[in-house]
C-alpha cells in the first residue's frame, strides 16, 4: 500500500485564497524553460564533462538530452492531463500514492533548493572576478563563506535575496524579466559558436573516448561518457520547471506543450552546437576542469573581448535560472503545504500578485543562507539525484494512468508511453547509478529525513489520509 491517492476531481476545487492566478501564456513558458536549463550547466560543465568523458563529452550530452527528451514528453502529457502546481509530486499522488509523492516533492525541494545555491555561488564568481578585472578588489571576508577563510558568500546571498524579492512581486512580473534574460544567454552562446566554430580541428576530437563508455572509477574519480552524461544532465533539466506553473498557465493544453517540449529541443540544439565548437577548437586537455570553458576558448583563439562579454552575459542573465528553479522549489512546497504534508499556514496567496509570499520568503532565505555559508561543489550532484527519481516517477506516472484511466481526455498524447516511460526510467536509472557512491549515500540520508518527518507529522495531516480514515 502505497498510501491514499488524490483525485483529479481535488485538484480542479481550491477554496478562495488558495488558487494561483492563470497569468501564463506561452511565450513565458518557453522562456522559463529556456531560462532554468540554458544556465550555470552549459556555461561551466563543458569542462566538468571533458574532464570525464574527452571529446565524447559531444555524445553526453546527447545521451543526457536523448534522456531528458523521453521525461520531457511524458511530462507535456501529465502536465496537460493534471494542469495543477505541483509538478511530479503531484502527478505523483494521483497516479501512485501519498507515500511516494512524498518522496518525489522531498526529491524535488533537494533539487531545486541546491541548483538555486549553486548557481549563485558561481555567479557570485563570475561577479568577484569581472570587479577585479576592474581593478576593484572587495574583502576576502566577504566573498566566501567559512570554508574558504571568510565569513559569508555576501554577492550569493544578494542574488538569492533579489530574486526572491521578484518572485514576491508576482509570477507574470518575474517572468516577463526572464524572457528579457534568456534573450542575452542566447545571444552570448551564439556569439561564441559564431566565433568558436571556424577554428574547428579534427584532431581535437581524437581518442574520441579515451576513458570509455560506461562510467567507471579511474584514479579514484568515475570517468566514462556514462559517468559524463550523470554529470552534464544538470544542465539540461529545468524544463519539468514549467510543469510546475501548470495552475499558471492560461491555456494548459496548448501552453505547456509548447512550453515543455519547445524549451527541450532548444536547448538540446544549443548545447549540441556549443559543445561541438567548445572541442573542436581546444583539447579536451586544456578544457578539462575550467571553470570558464567557454571564455577560455575565445581567450585562446586571441578573442579577449568577445570572452570578457560572455563573462558580463553570465553575471546578468544567470540569476534567470536562480528566477526559475527557487519558483519551482516555492511552489512545491506551497502544494504540499495546501496538501497537509507541510505545515499548512504556509500556503496562503497574496491577494495582491496571486503569488505564495510566505512560502517563497522562506524559500529564498534558505537558499542565500546555504549560498552564504555552504561549500557546494561536492553535493552539487545531489540536485541531479532527486531530479533523477522525479523523472523516473513521471515515466511511471505516464504508464500508469494510461492503463487505470485511459478514457481521461489528454489534451497532448505522447507517442508510445508505455515505450516512452519505460526508456525514462530505465535511462533515469543508469545515470543516477552513474552517480559517485558518495553522492548516492548523501541522497539515501536526505530521504531518510524526509521519511521521518512523514510519519510523524504528514501522514497524520494530509488532506488525503484524513478522508480516507474517515471513509
């Protein structure tokens, strides 16, 4: 017994003040799911992923894409089905019970809560080292947190704390910037492929996979195309972000579709052209590790100003994937909180903006604290950990109500779902075993927390366990 599962007809009945307004359409959608997964992922993991995987980096992330592309039509399906904020934790509770669901929305706070921290540690990076090149140098005190011999990551928690204070103002607000946002990424990674590609070499791409396909442990780091494709997938997800803005959106059905899968095979473009001409141009050798791949290519190609402005690009368009991923983290947590499962005074509405203030507040002081004080790099890998068992649970959520409900009308269908979740969770799979053992562990312990704090406190409170002991 999985634990009680909630009807389709509950999610379509929200009492006044704890509905979200439909201020979405389209375009913003698209430009959510561009803005979470074109970010921090493309701008440094091209080295992380040259480092364990060569040239055939290339074919991880097409394998990370190819992957990625499965969740992503199994998540247009659900999310046009069940247009309610949640994302996989709610496909979860409908299809296959609250004791799962939670622990796909646990999944998903690791997730969204360690990509914010992360990227704005890095941005704060980026910033720290444009200052200096200025010739303005700021107290070390103040730019790393404890581990590093300072006292807080200030930048890190500014960036978070600003974000945060938009998504407060409202959701159509903060969206509207991100289009803006997203517009300066593309044009700076298209500026680098323009600049990058011509100085292709063949011989860059030789041994093509010097450390194999499979991901397996080497000096004692794991290394492998597998083992760079577990890596690279962070930069891909970030489209089952617009799957939480479903109550959002004005026209479900053709809003979500565009906006799940167009942002998918976007993305999946750019990185392919950007990590063809990232190789092509240096050797992997070289790239291995950077953490500016792309600025070091046009650096190394006698392009000082060209790589001067991608860092600039970075500095002001990379707090759109902070914009993003921290609004999915608050609306997880603002549906669990209306589900009982968290506390429940924290899903209450701003009558003002139709957004979740309380929740988000919380939220965005979470993560500038972990930004501030925290040394991420090695639980980095975490966020693709849970993101990995929300993809494989929205596979099984896709197969499932295909057979229990097959009479429900689906707005988009996704081709051959039973094919099509059974390759997300089978690929899902063999990227989260891909992971090192230590991040596996961390992720085990991060579930056991959460597994407590269910029974002994959601499970009691849940608005779903409550009609079903009452039944």
């Amino acid at each position: 017994m999985l634990g009680p599962r909630k009807s389709l007809t509950d999610l379509t009945q929200r009492t006044s003040g704890h509905a979200l307004a439909k201020t979405l359409s389209w375009p913003h959608l698209i430009a959510l799911g561009v803005g979470a997964i074109v970010g921090t992922g493309i701008y440094t993991l091209t080295g992380v992923g040259a480092e364990r995987a060569g040239p055939a980096v290339i074919l991880a992330f097409a394998i990370a894409g190819a992957v990625c592309a499965c969740a992503a039509l199994a998540y247009a399906e659900m999310a046009t089905l069940i247009p309610a904020a949640g994302s996989a934790y709610t496909f979860s509770y409908v299809a296959l019970g609250e004791q799962l669901a939670w622990i796909v929305g646990w999944s998903l706070i690791l997730e969204y809560s360690l990509a914010c921290s992360t990227v704005a540690v890095g941005w704060s990076g980026y910033l720290v080292g444009w200052i200096r090149s200025a010739g303005i140098h700021l107290p070390h005190m103040l730019l790393v947190g404890p581990h590093g011999g300072g006292l807080v990551n200030l930048p890190a928690v500014l960036v978070a704390l600003g974000v945060m204070g938009l998504l407060v103002a409202g959701t159509r607000e903060s969206a509207t910037l991100n289009i803006v946002l997203v517009i300066i990424k593309l044009v700076a990674l298209s500026i680098f492929v323009i600049m990058a590609l011509p100085a292709f070499q063949g011989h860059n791409l030789h041994p093509f996979m010097p450390y194999g396909f499979g991901s397996t442990e080497i000096g004692g780091e794991k290394r492998g195309v597998m083992a760079a494709a577990a890596i690279v997938f962070f930069a891909f997800y970030g489209f089952d972000a617009v799957a939480t803005s479903a109550e959002e959106a004005k026209n479900p059905g053709r809003d979500l579709t565009i906006g799940i899968v167009g942002s998918m095979l976007v993305c999946t473009l750019i990185y392919m052209a950007v990590a063809i001409s990232a190789i092509g141009a240096l050797p992997f050798q070289q790239l291995a590790n950077s953490p500016e791949p792309l600025a070091l290519v046009l650096r190394s190609l006698g392009q000082p100003m060209a790589a001067h402005l991608i860092a600039l690009a970075a500095v002001i368009a990379l707090p759109s994937v902070i914009l993003v991923m921290m609004y999915g983290q608050s609306r997880v947590f603002f549906v669990m909180a209306r589900d009982g499962l968290l506390p429940r005074a924290l899903a209450t509405i701003s009558p003002r903006t139709g957004a979740p203030v309380r929740i988000t507040l919380l939220t965005g002081i979470s993560i500038a604290i972990v930004a501030g004080i925290f040394r991420l790099d090695e639980i980095a890998e975490l966020a693709n950990a849970g993101t990995l068992i929300a993809f494989m649970a929205v596979g099984a959520c896709l197969m499932v109500l295909r057979r229990r409900a097959p009479e429900l009308p689906r707005l988009f269908r996704c081709p051959q779902p039973m094919l099509v979740g059974t390759l997300t969770i089978l690929g899902c799979a063999y990227l989260l075993l891909s992971l090192p053992s230590a991040t596996l562990v961390r992720f085990a312990a991060w579930n056991g927390l959460g597994l407590a704090f269910y029974l002994l406190y959601g499970r009691r409170h849940s608005d779903a366990g409550r009609a079903e002991r009452q039944a």
